[in-house]
C-alpha cells in the first residue's frame, strides 16, 4: 500500500472531471453550466434548469416544451404502486419511502437495469424519474396522515402538479397560489446540483459499478437523508423550535454549539466547500422574506432565525473557522410558510437534486468511467494464526 495516499473525508481529492457545476467556495459562486445561480434562481423554472443540467445548454422554447410535455405525460405511477405504498406504517418517515419506491422502479421498468441500453431507453428512465420522483413524494405525505391520494393532473405545471398532489382535499376547492409556485421553483432550482457532494458522489460510486439509474439515485436519496447533509434542513427547524420553546436565547446555542464536551452543532451552519456565504442560502434568506411578506405570515421562527444567524456570524468561533449559514438554514422557512411539514423537507431537497445526480450519472456514464473503488491504510493486526474457541 506504499503509494497510497489517505484522505479522509476526500477533503482533497477529486474523484472526477465534471463539466456540470463550477463552484468556488473561497469566493462564494455557484455556476451551473457557466450560468451564476443567482440569474438562474430569478429567471429560469425548475424544468428548464434541469433541461440545462442534464443535457448541458438552455433548451429553444421547442426543446422546453417538448421536455415538460414528456414529463407531465409520465407522472403517473403503476398501480402496484399503491399496494407498496400499503405496507409502509404511517409513521414511516417519507425518505424512506422515497428511497424504496425509487429503487421499486426497477422491477417495473427492468430494462432500466441493462448497462447497454439504448441512449433513448435512458432518457425515457430519465424522463420517468423526473415525472415520478413529485407523484411519490406526494403520496409518501398523504401516506403519512391517512389522507386519500391525489392523482397527477396533467393541465398543470411541474410545480403546480406537485403542490396539488400535496395539499388538494377532496372536500375542498384548491386554489394554486403563484406566490408559492414561485417560491418552490427557486427552492427546487438552487438545490438541483452542487458537483461532488455526499449523495452526488454516491449515485456516481453506484453507478459506477454499472448500476441502474434508479437503483443510483436511490442510494444517493439516502446519503442525502443523513442529518450532516440534506437532513440538515429538517434538523434546523427543529433546532429553531427547540430554541422559541427554550424562551428564544440564540447565544445559549451558539455557546452550545461551541461547546467541545457537547456533540450539538449549530445546524445550517458550516460547509465542507463553503469557507464564505453560502451563496444559495444569501438567495434564500432574501426569499424567506419576500414570501412571508407576500404571504402575510408573520413567523417567530424567522426572527430566532435571524438572530441566531447575526449571534453566529460576530462570534470568534464561527469567524475563526469561517461557517456561515448554508442552503439548509432558511429554506425550511420557506417550507414551512408554503405549508410543507418539516418531515418533508429533505424530500423536497431530494426533489431539487435530483435532475444534478442524474446529470451526474450520464456526465459519468457518457466518459466511461472506471468503477469507483477508493483504497485504505490497513491500520488491523498484520498476521495471526487461528485459535480454537475452546483455546480463546
Ligand atoms: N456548529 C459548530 N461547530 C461547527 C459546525 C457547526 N455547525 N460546523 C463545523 N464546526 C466546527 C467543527 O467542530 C470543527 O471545529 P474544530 O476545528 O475545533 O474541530 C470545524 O468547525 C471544522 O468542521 P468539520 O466538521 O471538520 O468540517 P467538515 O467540512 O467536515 O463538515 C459540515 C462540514 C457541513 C458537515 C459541518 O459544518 C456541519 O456539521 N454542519 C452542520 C450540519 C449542516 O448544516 N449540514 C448541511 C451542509 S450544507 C448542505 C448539505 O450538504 O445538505
């Protein structure tokens, strides 16, 4: 093993070239395709972002029109679906069901599972994915309140469909509300891709064994599941609540999170890339206010949120190690004003990444990568010899 070097955490190795995503986490930029996220998170829609992503420039208004039409003609899931969606308790948390019924696809869709299969037979699983991971999230929420299931509408936009699936009742008339559909837009944009993350490189080392699009982007669903990376968004709610229930002292926590003999963290707070501004969370601390403003809701937690924030960024500890508040930190105030429930922030993340892990994948694909396979520093005994129970 002499030419092995260790890298734990592969703080600084790359794993691959990747034409996708540009980020500097010195000055804080996010490009996608050579695009600035902030132009994107303004001007584009989710699908037209994905469309960049996936297959690498803006799509003509044909090519858009073309992408979304096949999207909204494949939300529908397999009826069989439905009997998976029975056996889960309704306390199953809905990543977990994610997880399960985006790898479910490859039983209903095997073809998906033939590493030679035809670049058209990969779109069409590209084009499913994108269409049934917004019909499954839904449902993996009514699941969880007993609530009857909402079948997809094809008279509505990505975003739209989704928040109907989500919120519709049978007993009462749903109204979309542009306000929200903006906001879930720029969510799901600022999430789609952020190159060699946790769960992205996980649906690369997946995939790199030639496995299945869907079997990938399952095992990415949970990596991202983990508290230290998408979970984080769900934690930081919880942390804000936990903070108003406590009487609101913000510089408890900071001086919490500080503390080395105690293993809480200041969640939303720090970043493996990031050593400024997150530039995503800039973007979403602008909106978290603009959508409580055009909502007329008037969250507590978002002033815990803020104080919390400015306790932070004036303290020696959070300067010295330059953590600042990252993508997770303000949008579950957006989640929450447009009614999401906080168990569904991570599939919403889940959501927003998926066009970049399957972009990834491709990008992965397409190169003709070598199977993903890291080394070690063997650190266990050199050589033993074998003890019989009786002798041990
Ligand atoms: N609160 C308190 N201390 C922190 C925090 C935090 N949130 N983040 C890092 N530190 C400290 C850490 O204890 C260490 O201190 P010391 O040098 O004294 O040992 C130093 O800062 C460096 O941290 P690290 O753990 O070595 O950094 P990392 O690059 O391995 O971890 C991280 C990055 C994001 C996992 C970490 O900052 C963290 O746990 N943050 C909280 C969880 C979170 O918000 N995750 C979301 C990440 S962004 C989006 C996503 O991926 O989903």
């Amino acid at each position: 093993t002499g030419y092995v070097t260790l890298d734990s955490g592969y703080k600084n190795t790359g794993a691959t070239k990747s034409a996708i995503t540009f980020l500097d986490g010195e000055e804080g930029i996010l490009r996608y395709r050579g695009y600035p996220i902030e132009q994107l998170a303004e001007r584009s829609n989710f699908l037209e972002v994905a469309y960049l992503l996936i297959y690498g420039s803006l799509p003509t208004q044909t090519e858009l029109d073309n992408f979304a039409h096949q999207i909204t003609t494949h939300t529908l899931v397999h009826e069989d679906v439905r009997k998976i969606f029975d056996g889960f308790p309704s306390a199953a948390h809905p990543m977990g069901i994610l997880s399960s019924l985006i790898c479910s696809l490859t039983a209903f869709y095997p073809k998906s599972l033939d590493p030679n299969q035809s670049p058209e037979e990969t779109n069409l699983n590209i084009i499913r994915l994108i269409a049934k991971i917004s019909t499954i999230a839904a449902w993996s929420y009514k699941n969880s309140v007993g609530h009857p299931l909402n079948y997809p509408r094809n008279d509505l936009d990505y975003c739209s469909n989704f928040l109907y699936m989500m919120f519709a009742f049978p007993t009462e008339k749903y109204e979309i509300n542009p306000v929200v559909v903006s906001a879930l837009n720029k969510l799901l944009i600022l999430h789609a891709d952020h190159e060699q993350n946790c769960s992205t490189s996980t649906v690369r080392l997946v995939g790199s064994a030639n496995a299945s699009l869907y079997g990938s982007v399952s095992a990415g669903v949970n990596a991202l599941w983990g508290p230290l990376h998408g979970g984080a968004n769900q934690e930081v709610m919880e942390m804000l609540e936990a903070i108003q229930q406590d009487g609101g002292n913000t510089q408890k926590w900071v001086d919490k999170a500080k503390d080395k003999n105690d293993s809480f963290r200041l969640m939303g707070f720090g970043h493996r890339v990031y050593k400024n501004f997150d530039p995503r969370a800039k973007i979403i601390k602008k909106a978290a206010d603009d959508v409580l403003k055009a909502l007329g809701i008037d969250d507590p937690l978002l002033k815990i949120a803020q104080e919390l924030e400015q306790a932070a960024l004036t303290d020696p500890y959070f300067v010295e190690r330059k953590l600042y508040p990252n993508v997770d930190f303000y949008s579950g105030i957006i989640y929450r004003a447009i009614g999401i429930p906080t168990e569904m922030f991570t599939v919403l993340f889940a959501m927003g990444r998926l066009p970049g892990w399957i972009a990834q994948w491709k990008e992965m694909r397409e190169n003709k990568e070598p199977i993903g396979r890291p080394r070690q520093i063997y650190t266990g005994e050199l050589e033993r010899d074998y003890v019989g129970i009786e002798q041990r």
